[in-house]
C-alpha cells in the first residue's frame, strides 16, 4: 500500500476519534517536538471521555430498567446527583440495602 494512503487512512481515523491538527501532525512525525506529551495529553482526553460515556450507560440502562418511571424521582438516581454535586461522580453509585428495592 503506498505511503500516502497510509497517511491519509491515518488523518481520516484520527480526525473521527477526535485528535486536532496538531495531535495528527504528532502522530505522524516521530521527531516532532513534545510528541510524546500531546500522545499523552491525548490518551487521557480519551479515557476522560469513555469514563463519561461508560456513565452515561450505566445511567440510560439504569432509566430503562428502573420502575420509576421519572428517573428523577429514583432514590438511586437522586443519590448519584448528590455525589455529583459533592464532586464524586463515580456511577453506578453504591446501591444501599433499603433502597435497593426502591429503583
């Protein structure tokens, strides 16, 4: 396969999983300067962001098998929003014994 569709194979899939310009142009040059931070900097973008989606999940499965039919309204929920608030937003939150009946 000749050099250039590789490249272009490598802007295109690069581009879809969000990389900037710059990012590409690191990846692609060995000698850039500071490659390996922006590849970092990057990496940690992408697990930032499947640690968002794996919540989001969690919360859209949770809303369908839930029995409150108002997600806003489930104690489980509820308690998930508080530890946003005090800044632990970790979910699925820690389901307590008596409410696990509830949601």
């Amino acid at each position: 396969m000749p050099d250039d569709v590789v490249r272009v194979g490598v802007i295109l899939t690069s581009k879809t999983a969000g990389m900037s310009l710059d990012q590409v142009r690191a990846l692609l040059d060995a000698e850039a300067e500071g490659r390996r931070e922006v590849l970092t900097a990057h990496l940690a973008e992408l697990d930032r962001r499947q640690a968002e989606m794996e919540r989001s999940r969690h919360m859209t499965e949770h809303a369908l098998a839930c029995r409150a039919h108002d997600i806003a309204t489930c104690p489980n929920f509820r308690a998930h929003v508080a530890d946003l608030v005090d800044g632990d937003g970790r979910w699925p939150h820690p389901v307590p014994t008596a409410q696990a009946s509830a949601g």
